[in-house]
C-alpha cells in the first residue's frame, strides 16, 4: 500500500515510516485501506483496494479524496 503512495507523488522526497500512514484494518481476501500522505507543505488522503491472487498481493489506488496544501 505504501509503495503504491509513493509511486503516486512520484517524486522521492519520501520516508516511508514518518510521510505515508496507513489506517488500520482488518485483513481479509480483499478489502479497501485508508491510506495518508503527510508532507510539510501537503496531505493527500486515498482508498486502495487490494486482494490476494494466489499469494500475490495486488494493490492499486482507487480514489484520492482529498488534497490540503
């Protein structure tokens, strides 16, 4: 999920651990993340969907909700 936040900003003035928050959740099959990216002069607020396909976790942003500059 996060490296799916990061792709997204596309640029590489990322730290993983203290700019991009994911909400907690209950892991299942599938389901939707809440995810966050927190920097000093922005926030972008996303929904990523994931499921599992045969061991391999697919990830892709599904709506970006909200800017705040």
């Amino acid at each position: 999920a996060k490296e799916c936040v990061y792709k997204e900003h596309g640029e590489g003035n990322i730290i993983f651990s203290q700019n991009i928050l994911i909400e907690q959740f209950d892991y299942k099959n599938e389901g939707e993340i809440a995810a966050h990216l927190e920097l000093k002069n922005h926030k972008k607020h996303f929904i990523l969907d994931y499921k599992n396909l045969n061991g391999y976790m697919l990830v892709y942003i599904r709506e970006l909700v909200n800017i705040v500059t």
